[in-house]
C-alpha cells in the first residue's frame, strides 16, 4: 500500500510539472532552457540532501560509472527532456498520455529478458497503444498525418526514457540511496545540455509568475515526482509501478482543460480512455 501511494503522488505531481513547463511555453521559454534549469537546480538540492544524509560516495568502480552516466544520459535527460518537446508541439494532456506508452515498452522488454511470451491481455494493451498512436498522430485520417506527428515522436522517445529510467540504475539505487544517484545523475545531465546551450542560458529574464513556475517544476514536478516514483518502485516493481502512475496522463489532461481551455476531440477522449485500458489490462494478474 505504502509502494501504491507513493507511486500515485509521484504520478501526480509529474501531471503539475507537465502543466507548469505548458505555461513557460507559452511565455516564450524554450524546452533547453527548461530542461536545464530542472536538471541543475534539482541535481544540487537532491546531491546536498545525499551529504546530508552521508549516502555520498566518492568513489565509483568503472562499471558504477558508467551505469550512472547512461542513467543520466538515457534515463533522466531522455525522459525530460523529450516530455517538454512533446508538451511543446501538443500539449502537457496529450504529450503525457502519449508517454504512457512506456508500460507496454516495459512489458515487451521483460518479455524479451527473461523469454516469455506475452500474455492474452498485454497483448490486446499492445494493440490499442498502436491504436491510439495512430489516432493522435492522424486524427483518424488514414490519408495523412496531422501537425502532432512531431509530437507523437517526441513523447514516443520519452515513453523510452522511462523504460530506461525504470530499469537501468535499480542496483545503484539499493547501493548508494535514491538522493545520491538522483542528486548527482541531475547534475550530469544539467551539464550535457549546458554544452548545448552555452551563452543562451543568459537570455531570459525572470519574471514572477515564471519564477513560481519554474520552482514548482523543480521541487513539485522533479524532486517530489521522481523520489516518489523511484521510492515507490522500490516496493512494488517497474512494470506495476507504471501502471499505477497511470493517474498522471489523466490529471495532466484535467489540469491542461481547466487551467488552458485545451480543446480536446472526441477522438482524443477516445484515445485516452484506451490508453488506461491498456494500462489496466497490462496491469491485472494472471
């Protein structure tokens, strides 16, 4: 219960960060500029907590290294960073919803592991998840594709990022706590983006409203949401840890109608709704 409950407030506030960078966008910020910020000013306040908790290691093998650069790299820049993309071209609701795909991501990738075959339902989830990608990329015109393909393929890669996430960095986590690797995977990243944007990072100026949304992004929206996320997995595995998250694309898409009147299709409804149905399907017992 206690793995459950972690795992859906962590669900939650990644909705509220999705909905907060929405609102960035539309004052102009970039998703780098974001992304960096979220990263640099998370990594610091998760790496102090990590001293102050004395879960610091300074010392890493080769191999841990490694497993914590690709983390990084693969699992929080990946993730974060592509999230922001798909929110900038559609919107927090539909970016979200598309990047619920992961559980099926997980589920074929556990399959393929430990060589199983799926089973009846995750199968059927499987077949609506394409279902749905196509009805949002196309809008049910097989002719063509709409102007959210890019979107699509951006929350695609973040639907990636979270396999990797969830999947690559468990034994550094049992190892050096979840504040240490979180803390300092942050910081890596931060600096990743930082060589990508150089002298940009100095363009912007602050205002109030937009210095609200950017902390709330940062200890809402990442610190909350991944620690939640993370702690709660500890508990109740990847694959069912995902499924329960399944409460962020909802809450995203509610926040995203009432807060930015986001104009939202029947066939869009229809898609979300599939998209838990998938969840669940995928989620229930044999």
């Amino acid at each position: 219960m206690l793995g459950v409950f972690l795992v859906l407030s962590g669900g939650i506030s990644w909705a509220i960060s999705g909905i907060l960078a929405e609102y960035l966008f539309k004052n102009y910020y970039t998703v780098e500029w974001i992304s960096f910020c979220r990263l640099f000013f998370s990594g610091i306040f998760l790496s102090l907590l990590s001293i102050k908790k004395r879960n610091l290691r300074l010392f890493l093998s080769k191999e841990e290294s490694f497993s914590l650069v690709f983390f990084a790299f693969f699992g929080l820049l990946l993730t974060q960073y592509s999230y922001f993309k798909a929110i900038s071209y559609t919107d927090a609701g539909t970016a979200t919803m598309i990047q619920y795909s992961a559980p099926l991501f997980i589920m074929l990738f556990l399959c393929f592991k430990e060589k199983k075959f799926p089973k009846r339902d995750e199968i059927i989830a499987l077949f609506l998840i394409f279902v749905v990608l196509f009805f949002l990329a196309s809008g049910g015109d097989f002719k063509s594709l709409n102007v959210n393909f890019l979107g699509l393929v951006w929350g695609i890669i973040a639907a990636f990022g979270i396999v990797f996430y969830s999947l690559s960095a468990r034994t550094l986590f049992q190892k050096y706590g979840l504040f240490c690797v979180m803390g300092f995977a942050s910081l890596i990243s931060s600096l990743f983006l930082f060589i990508l944007l150089g002298p940009k990072l100095f363009e912007y100026q602050f205002s109030f409203d937009s210095f609200l949304a950017m902390g709330g992004i940062i200890f809402i929206g990442t610190i909350m949401a991944f620690c939640l996320y993370l702690k709660g997995l500890e508990y109740i595995g990847a694959v069912k840890a995902s499924m329960i998250a399944c409460i962020e694309p909802v809450a995203a898409a509610c926040m995203s109608f009432f807060f930015f009147q986001t104009p939202y299709t029947w066939l869009d409804v229809f898609s979300f709704v599939l998209i838990i149905i998938s969840v669940l399907l995928n989620a229930r017992k044999s």
